[in-house]
C-alpha cells in the first residue's frame, strides 16, 4: 500500500517537472528567436565603502548612461531599477581618485549585455574628515526698554561639535546663532535658537543645531 503512495506522489512529481521542463524549453525558444534591441538607460551610480575618515568633496556624477543589447521581450521591461553601477571607494586615498567604469561593472538581468557606458571615467576628490569643537556666539539685535540693559547673555550648550573636511573645519572657530532681537525687553528671556550655519563650511554632522539662550534683563545702573 505504502509503495502505490510513493509512486502515485512519484508519477505526479514526475509530470510536473516535465511540464516545468516543456515550459523553460518553449520561453527559451521564444525569447531566443527573438532579434536583439538596444537601449540607453540613465542609471543611478552608487559610491560605496568610502573609508571611514574620508568623505567625497567634490560632485562626481550621479548618474551613467548605460547602453545595453538584449531579446525586445526583456528589453520592453527593463527598468533603471534592475540595473546596478557601483564604485567602490574602498581604495580611497586623500585627493583625486580616478575610476574607469568598464561593462564588467554593470549589474544587469539576465540575458542583457552592456556594451559601453556613458561617461566611462569619474573623477572622485577625497578629502579628510576632520572633528572640532565650536563656541556658541549668540547674535542679538536690538536694545532693550528705556532704562534696561543687558545684564549677561547664558547659551547652553556653550560649544557644539562640528565634522567636515579638515580646510573648511580650519576656517571655522565660532558658530553664531540666528539673531534675537531684544528691542523693548524689560525683563529677561528665555528662547531656542537655531544655529546660524554658513553653506559654504560644508559641515557633515554637528551635535546640535539648535541652543538654549537665556537674556538676562536688569535696570540700568
């Protein structure tokens, strides 16, 4: 009895594997039979494993025009999505990096080819990274009511630490915060205030971008 079972699951294993066979066969025919189409597709590029304390500081392209070949069935669907460009930056060092990106480099589906990419180089400036400790300057605006004046301006934190490339970290000592303005104030104050962050500094991280200000308002003397 046992063995009827085992041969009846045998025998139908058996024809599902055939048509699955039946199936391969006859797509592969199909898709062989097939002219061949060719594409451009606008890849993105991916920049991976950078060494830990170097960070990219200039703006290599972000994109690669990939030309491939393949059968129009798999052609019609593909996606930018399927296709992978990737740099690795493992090998990194201080200073220009030079990359030739090759069809080799390509990640592609099954049975599409590249045949040339568009551009083929990319430059890749590396530059090190570098941490320093910034004092925290409020800027105030303004004076306060006839007969006040600013007895003491508290921030906390006082300082803030700052990452980007060692040249633009060496021209930066104090951050300020954006301006309050304490026009007629008779007493004092308590406000958040972001921190006023020059583009041209390029800071990669900063532990806070925002800072407690306390104005502390008395009676002129």
């Amino acid at each position: 009895m046992e063995g009827r079972r085992v041969k009846k699951f045998m025998s139908a294993n058996l024809k599902l594997k055939l048509v699955a066979v039946a199936f391969a066969t006859a797509l592969w025919f199909f898709v062989a039979g097939q002219s061949n189409t060719e594409v451009g597709v606008l890849v993105p590029i991916g920049y991976k494993d950078a060494p830990r304390d170097l960070v990219i500081s200039n703006a290599p392209p972000d994109e690669v025009e990939v030309r491939v070949m393949g059968p129009k069935l798999f052609i019609n669907n593909l996606s930018a999505s399927q296709i992978i460009a990737e740099i690795d930056l493992s090998g990194a060092i201080v200073g220009v990096n030079s990359y030739r990106l090759k069809p080799s480099d390509i990640t592609t589906p099954m049975g599409v080819e590249v045949l040339r990419l568009r551009p083929n180089s990319v430059e890749v400036r590396m530059d090190k990274l570098e941490r320093r400790s910034l004092k925290v300057k409020p800027r105030v605006k303004g004076k306060p009511e006839d007969g006040y004046e600013i007895a003491d301006i508290v921030v906390l934190p006082k300082t803030v630490e700052a990452t980007s490339v060692k040249q633009s970290l060496s021209r930066l000592e104090v951050i300020n915060t954006v301006p309050l303005d304490v026009s007629g104030l008779s007493q004092s104050m308590s406000v958040t205030l972001k921190l006023d962050i020059p583009s041209k500094y390029e800071l990669r991280s900063i532990s806070a971008d925002k800072v407690d200000v306390k104005v502390v308002i008395r009676k002129a003397r």
